[in-house]
C-alpha cells in the first residue's frame, strides 16, 4: 500500500472509530449519561393530566407519556417544601432539615433550612461533570428578604444557573422573593427579560429554554458534557393567576359541579387501567347543590385548569428546545408534582368584595422588590382582594380553588395536601428518554418514592462517594434508582414512610398503615382498595403492631419524633430516647432505612 493510500485509511478510521465508539455506548452496554430535566409542578392532584384522567388539555405532558412511562404507584411527602428537601437531597425531608415548613423548632428534623450536611442534587452531579441549572421555585429556606443569608440558596448549594423565587408563594405576574442568580429582582426593572405582559409561569419555562440553549451554545466553544435541569412551577398552586386567553378555553367546562367532573375522571382512569373498576369512589366532599355563588366556585376551577394548561404549554416549549439543539434523544425527563390538591381556603372568606373601578393606591416603582406572599397591591395601583364574589384570575385578586375542586383533583382518593392519606401523597410520574427507556406508552405499577429521583440521577449520572460532596453526610441516601424499571426489570425494598403535621404512614408491599395526628392507625390493603374505604385494622392486629413499630423505628432513625415538634412541643404519648434525634446517634440506624445500594461506591 503506497503513502497515500496508506494516509486516507488512516484518516477514515480517525473519523470513525471515534463516532462508532460512540454509538456502539449509546446502543448497548455502557450508555452515554443522559442529560436530566426534573420537573415539579405545584398544589396538583393525582387525576388532573390528561394522561392520568383529567379533562385539562395536556398534550405534551400526554406525549411524553406516550413515548415513556407513567407510574401508577408514586408519592410524594404531601407538602411543598419537605417535597422540595427531599427531592433535592434523596432523603426523607425530617434527615434533610425540613420536616415541616420554614419554621426552626430547635431539633434537628425541624429546622426549616435544608441542612448543611447533605447534597443536593446539583451538589451530587457537579462533581461528575453536569453542568447544573434551575428555574422556579426553591422554597427550602426561610432566608429571603434584601440582606438575608444566601448560605442555602440555589448557587450555594450547586447551581450555576438560577431564575425563581426563593420563597414558596406569590403572585404569577409580579412573584414574591424573585432572584436571578443571587440578586433579588423585580420582573418590572429586569433588563435580561422584558415580555410583553410578566408571568410567571412562562418566565420559569423560558429560562429553562434559555439555559438549555446557553448550554449547548456556550460562548467557550468547548463541547458541553451533560446538563442537569431541574424545572419547578408553582402552578397550580395559589393564588388562582391565568392568562385570559388560557381561561377562556375553559368557560363553562365545569358548570356541572364536583360530582359530574369526579364520576367522569374515574371513569376515564380506569379505562386507561390507572385505577381498579373494584375500588369505591371515595365520599364527595362537598354539595354542589349548597353553593351559594356557583359562578365565582365555577370560575375557580376554569382558572386552575388554565393554569395547569399554561405549564403543560411551557413544557412543549422546552421539549422544542431540546428537539432544536440536538439534545432530546438523550435526556431523562421526570415530570412529578409535590402534594395533592389543595384544600387549603386562602382568600375565600365570606365577606363579599367589588373590584374598584380604578386605581386607588399609589402605583409601585418599576425597580420596588415584590417581599410580600400576598401583595396589598398590584403595580399599577389596585388593591389586591380576597373574599366571596372576587372572579380569580387577574393579578388583583387572591384566592385558592377551595375544597371542593381539590376532591375532584384527587380523584379517586381520599384527603388531601397535608395528608398522608393517598389523596395528600399520591403523584404522577412521567418518565420519557428516547435513548433510555423502550417501554414506550407503558404503565409501571411499582410503588416509588420521590427520595427515588436523586438515587437515579446518581446512578445514571456515574456520581461517585457524595461523601466526597458532603464529608459531613449524616444520612445515606435513602431511595433505590428508578433505572431497572426504565429496562422492564424489578427494583425491591423493605418500606416507604412518611410523616407530616403528625400524619403519619408506612407501606409495605400491598399493605398501608396510616393515620392522621392523634389518631388511631388504619389499616389498608392496597391491592384490594387504594382508596382507603375499608379499614383492616381490627382484623389484622398482628400486622399494626409489625408495621407500627416498623414506623417507629424508622420514625427515632430519621429525625422525626417528638411528634408534636411540628407545632413547637412533643407529644408525650410518643416514646422519645435520649438523643435520638442527633445525626451522631443514627450509625446504627443507617444500614436499615438507607438505600441498599449506598453501600456502593456511588453513596456514602
């Protein structure tokens, strides 16, 4: 072979090799790391997406479930920021430092500031080479105000990118606590961002579009490794804030009331087989035939679901993005929400109310900072109003969608945000990577845990030691990666617990006990009836009492007793040990209620 020749070989195989290396890894074997996108959504119920029985349009949230997985069997912690801890941290929030809301009770389950001595997410997977982003909502500090502590925003604990709100609450077109990076801003004074007219939802999803662009464009002209996106709205939580385009999609869709709109989602649910045709619809929770303004309740539903429609809306832009630069077939995308629908009845008051016909208040400068959870005033002048006959939607009103709406979002279940019972825990999960998961359109029916989302990310990621991250690190992590279920193959653990303003709970296998505060234990059969309607207890004492201790001891592991310590003082019925809630004294403790696999070198 002369020279030349001898010269083009060589040339061809430089160029190929390479690219056959790379997808001999995406094909089989040892796959190129995905890039991550975990999506929270707020205040939502387990039936509310089209693709789990809804009638809101949620095309793209539908399509992502049509081409991944959607479980059937996932929970959350039942309320916003003890979710947010343990999501960012893979552990049960009590061992992340939030076992209830911003609050510090003075015990170390119960500080309301996520602990200095665990990773998050972005803390676990920066280290290995992701680059890291976050949009939304972070809510797992009480420090927000000008001059506060930044020791637990978002930069300092592993983002390279944030645009949010630091506090859980506020209004859509002009957000309390909102930064960018580590500076408070006001929407109205942001030179970055000027949209014709501020919301909140699509400032999330464009950031998210914006980072992801930024990253694969990077002015360094390095070839970017994988990103980590961690995406969280606060629709549909209050106050009920849309666009008017987006409620009138809606008019007149729920004229019907609770009953119509819960008899037709349980239908649709279990003809997609989310739910057995056995289990009872649980009790309605209140009559519409007794509401006295059903225009204003109706009203409020109409706006939910617009709100809901907006984020959806959003997510297929950022999908479009991922299509746009390259980056769609391989990245895991989990779309989850962080309680059930809310009860909560902020703002809906009796008291009946007019909106003023005009501005009465002076308005606000462009560049005054938002600090208020509830604003006394929009921008321009009119008082913000809560209260019975105030029509939600615009960004002078202040209401949630109140108890009746929750019910239906929670259908078929029981309860709601706050509860452990399944209507306060249970959440959807989408999971969609093309690269990743072949089981496309598929239900997977086992029971999961959002602690389970950053045990995935670490295996899928290739993370090493997190003590490497945190030396400090009290707590293994305590779910089990997602990853042999995305290959149709089974994942196995001992329990899951939760435990929230003294609600409390454990599920083994098919089994549920389940209380509220102060409160005997029930007893449930999963299998037979999720929805909580016929209490086994008294026929299977033996199985309380295993289980209940089973709790107990996971309970004096993980931070969380006295119980009681969520209003600021111990319950003296429960059983306390002298120190039992000091990380230093949960050694013995770690084997049992960490993921089996923290053994490994992928965890403490």
């Amino acid at each position: 072979m002369n020279s030349r020749l001898w010269f083009r070989w060589t040339l061809m195989l430089g160029m190929v090799l390479p690219v056959f290396g790379l997808l001999t890894e995406s094909m089989g074997g040892d796959p190129v790391r995905p890039n991550i996108i975990v999506i929270l959504s707020d205040d939502m119920g387990y039936s509310d997406l089209g693709c789990y029985g809804g009638e809101i349009q949620t095309p793209h949230l539908d399509a992502l479930a049509a081409k991944g997985l959607r479980f059937t069997q996932f929970y959350n912690t039942a309320r916003c920021c003890p979710t947010r801890a343990s999501l960012l941290t893979g552990l049960y929030p009590h061992q992340a430092g939030v076992g209830w809301m911003m609050n510090d009770q003075k015990l170390p389950g119960y500080r309301g500031d996520l602990s200095q001595s665990c990773a998050t997410m972005a803390e676990m997977l920066k280290p290995a080479g992701y680059s890291t982003y976050m949009t939304g909502k972070w809510h797992v500090t009480p420090h927000v105000r000008p001059g506060s502590s930044q020791v637990n925003w978002p930069l300092q604990r592993g983002f390279d990118r944030f645009y949010g709100t630091i506090h859980g609450a506020g209004s859509f077109f002009d957000p309390n606590a909102l930064t960018r990076d580590n500076t408070l801003i006001s929407p109205f004074a942001d030179p970055e961002y000027q949209p014709e007219t501020y919301y909140y939802t699509d400032a999330i999803t464009d950031h998210a579009a914006r980072f992801i662009d930024e990253h694969v464009h990077n002015p360094q002209g390095r070839a970017p490794g994988p990103f980590f996106l961690y995406v969280a709205y606060t629709a549909a939580h209050w106050p009920m804030h849309a666009l008017p385009e987006d409620i009138a999609k809606y008019s007149g869709k729920y004229a019907g009331g609770y009953g119509p709109a819960r008899e037709q989602r349980q239908k649709k649910m279990q003809e997609l087989g989310l739910i057995d045709p056995s289990w009872k619809l649980t009790a309605q929770a209140d009559e519409w035939e007794k509401v006295p303004d059903k225009e204003w309740e109706t009203r409020g539903m109409e706006v939910y679901a617009a709100m809901v429609d907006r984020m959806d809306q959003g997510i297929g832009r950022i999908v479009s993005k991922l299509r746009e630069t390259g980056q769609l077939d391989n990245t895991l995308i989990l779309f989850m929400q962080d309680n059930g629908g809310c009860a909560e009845p902020m703002g809906r008051g009796n008291k009946l109310v007019q909106r003023a016909d005009g501005p009465t208040l002076p308005p606000m400068a462009a560049d005054a900072l938002q600090l208020d959870m509830v604003p006394k005033q929009t921008r321009d002048g009119y008082p913000v109003l809560q209260g019975r006959g105030v029509m939600p939607g615009p960004a002078d009103t202040y209401l949630g969608y109140g108890r009746g709406w929750a019910n239906v979002s929670n259908t078929p279940f029981r309860e709601y945000k706050h509860w452990v019972h399944e209507g306060g825990i249970s959440t959807p999960l989408i999971a969609f990577w093309p690269n990743g998961i072949a089981r496309h359109g598929e239900l997977e029916t086992t029971p999961g845990h959002l602690i389970d989302i950053a045990a995935t990310c670490v295996d899928l990621g290739k993370v090493g030691p997190i003590k490497k991250v945190k030396p400090d690190q009290a707590f293994p992590l305590a779910g089990v990666s997602l990853s042999p279920l995305f290959r149709g193959e089974k994942i196995s653990r001992e329990a899951i617990y939760w435990e929230h303003e003294g609600n409390r709970a454990v599920r083994m296998g098919d089994w549920k006990l389940v209380a509220k505060e102060n409160r005997p234990w029930e007893l449930y059969d999963m299998r037979a009836d999720r929805t909580e309607t016929h209490d086994l207890a008294a026929q299977h004492p033996e199985r309380v009492k295993e289980m209940e201790a089973a709790w107990m001891a996971w309970a004096e592991h993980s931070q969380v007793l006295p119980l009681g310590a969520w209003r600021g003082k111990s319950n003296d019925a429960t059983p306390k040990k002298e120190g039992n809630n000091t990380p230093d004294n949960n050694k013995a403790g770690n084997k049992k209620f960490g993921n089996k696999k923290a053994e490994t070198p992928n965890s403490p």
